[in-house]
C-alpha cells in the first residue's frame, strides 16, 4: 500500500494545454527568447534517461528532447557563430539561438504528432560570413526517435530528438512541480505542461 501511495505521489498529470494556448500566456520577459517561446527549452537530463523504444502512436501534449552535436574543422566558418536550430511541425515552428555551441539538448513541449506526420528540421550557422545552413530536412514521425544527420563546409552536424513516455514524463514534471514549491524556476515547468497551465499561472 506503500509503494502504491509512494508512486502516486511521484508523478503529475501532463494537464491539456495546448501550446497556442500556452503562447498567449507567456510572460512578457520570456519573449524573443525563442520564436514560439510556448514552452521554453529546459531539457534536464530527459534526453540521457530517455530511451530509443519505437512506440506506435500519436503524441499528444507530449515532448521532444533533442540533441545537436557538431564535429569537424570549423576553418570553413567563422569560428564563433550563432547557431539557430528550427523544428517545424504543423502550423508551428519552434526556433533556438546558441552561441558558439558544438553540443547542446533542448526540448520542444506540448507537441501534437500523429503518425506519418512530417517534421521538419533546419540548423543555420549565423556569422560574420552571413547564414550557412549546415543541415536541413524533413522526417516522418514513426513512433521512435527522429534524426538527421549532414556535412556541410567540412563539419558534421547531427540532431536526434527522443520521445519520453508519458509516464517518464509525468515523473520530470512532479519533481519539477516540488522544486517550485521550493522556490524554484516556473520555466522548468512550463517546458512541459505549457504556461497557460494553472499549476505555472498560479505562482
């Protein structure tokens, strides 16, 4: 009995946001930080304790944890760039800026992606030599993780996104929901269940 309450008590539900919703309310300072700003990138370590598991069904409210890895010589570009990574599925585009970054994750929230639905992914390199796409496509969601992979002006560029389940999921976010009880960042939670969710309206 317990262990029953014990588990009960780690985990949240996901709540039914949607992320046009969850637009609306953003705080004005989060603004211009990314393009859609709906749910802000605050992967944790969702992507390492995710697994690759291909499950056969739509995503609804769900998350997509990415990881952009760069290698090679970088004596083809500026050594310095802004890296911009754009993720487009359906009527939205959710867009990143890292500076300078050969490695990085960040997570997309309150995604909605049926099946055979396309996704599509782009990574510029902005310097002083002007934009650079260094990789670009589109995939088709089949329940599994999503990758793409591209050299370009002698470097390798690679983003794989992983899908946490559900469950997974409601776990990160009841940890997060304690760590805000505590006086911790609303972001955290707000990457998940959006910010036009009460528990993130509320604080």
């Amino acid at each position: 009995m317990l262990l029953l309450l014990a588990g009960c008590v780690a985990r949240a539900p996901l709540g039914g946001a949607d992320w046009h919703a969850s637009l609306v309310d953003r705080p004005v300072h989060t603004q211009g930080i990314e393009v859609d700003a709906a749910t802000p990138s605050e992967p944790g370590d969702l992507y390492e304790t995710t697994d690759e598991e291909k499950r056969e069904e739509d995503l609804v409210r769900r998350m997509l944890v990415c990881r952009v890895t760069i290698v090679g010589d970088l004596d083809g570009l500026d050594r310095t760039p802004d890296r911009i990574v754009e993720i487009t599925h359906g009527d939205r585009t959710s867009v990143f800026l890292r500076p300078d970054s050969r490695a990085w994750d960040f997570s997309v929230g309150l995604v909605d992606l049926a099946l055979g639905e396309p996704i599509g992914l782009r990574v510029t390199d902005d310097g002083l030599g002007g934009n650079r796409v260094v990789l670009q496509g589109t995939r088709r969601f089949d329940g599994g993780p999503i990758g793409w992979t591209d050299r370009q002006y002698g470097i390798r560029t690679s983003v794989r996104c992983r899908v946490p389940t559900r469950r997974r999921l409601e776990r990160e976010l009841a940890r997060r929901l304690e760590r805000l009880d505590r006086g911790g960042d609303a972001r955290e939670v707000a990457a998940i269940v959006g910010w036009s969710d009460p528990r993130v309206r509320e604080r």
